[in-house]
C-alpha cells in the first residue's frame, strides 16, 4: 500500500475543492488555523499542504491578507483535465492488472453506463 504524507492528503482535498468548484476562483481560504481544525493536522501540516498548492499555482498567498484560490480559470481547468487524465490512466492501469483490455473495458463502461446512465 501506498502512504501519502498527511500534508499531500489535505493539499489534494484542497486541490479537489477547487477544480470541482466548491471554492470559486479568487476565493479566500480560510485561515491556516482554520484549516488544521477542520483537517485536524497542525498548522505547519497546514502549511506545507499551501506550500505545494502554491508551487501548482492554484493558491496565490497575499501578505496580510490570506491565501486565495487562482483567479486563472484557464489554470484550474488545465489542472482539471490533467487531473481527469491522469485517473482515467490509473483506472485503465488497474483493469488492465485484473486482465480486462481495452475492448473488455469498453464493453464493462458500456453496460456500467446503461444501468446507471
């Protein structure tokens, strides 16, 4: 099994919110205090997780003022769809693993899309 670094976990918790649009572009996050109550970690946890979403330019940090989600909707959306195709990649890694090819896996997202599309 894999370990993520608790910091990594809640940077991506943060990363989903924003490209699902939970926080919209030029949102205020709340505080870093704020943050560590709500994924009960530690600030520095907290910290380093800004760290990260910041080196991936989907949080801007304004001295004094807090830390707030990219105004550049052509940025979310471009990590959007890196996000969307690196998924679709581990999914048809895994199914691959399980003996399923490409055909196999069409026909099994056709029947899935049937009963619940």
């Amino acid at each position: 099994m894999i370990e993520i670094s608790i910091y990594k976990e809640v940077a991506e918790d943060i990363k989903r919110k924003i490209i699902s649009g939970k926080y919209d572009p030029g949102q205020q996050l709340q505080s870093i205090l704020s943050l560590a109550e709500l994924y009960n970690v530690n600030k520095n946890t907290v910290q380093m997780a800004l760290v990260n979403l910041r080196e991936e330019e989907l949080v801007i940090t304004v001295r004094g003022k807090g830390n707030f989600v990219t105004d550049s909707i052509e940025k979310i959306e471009l990590i959007k769809e890196c996000e969307k195709r690196r998924r679709y990649e581990e999914f048809l890694r895994a199914m691959s693993k399980l003996g399923y090819n490409d055909k196999s896996i069409q026909a099994e997202i056709e029947v899935h899309l049937k009963r619940h599309g």
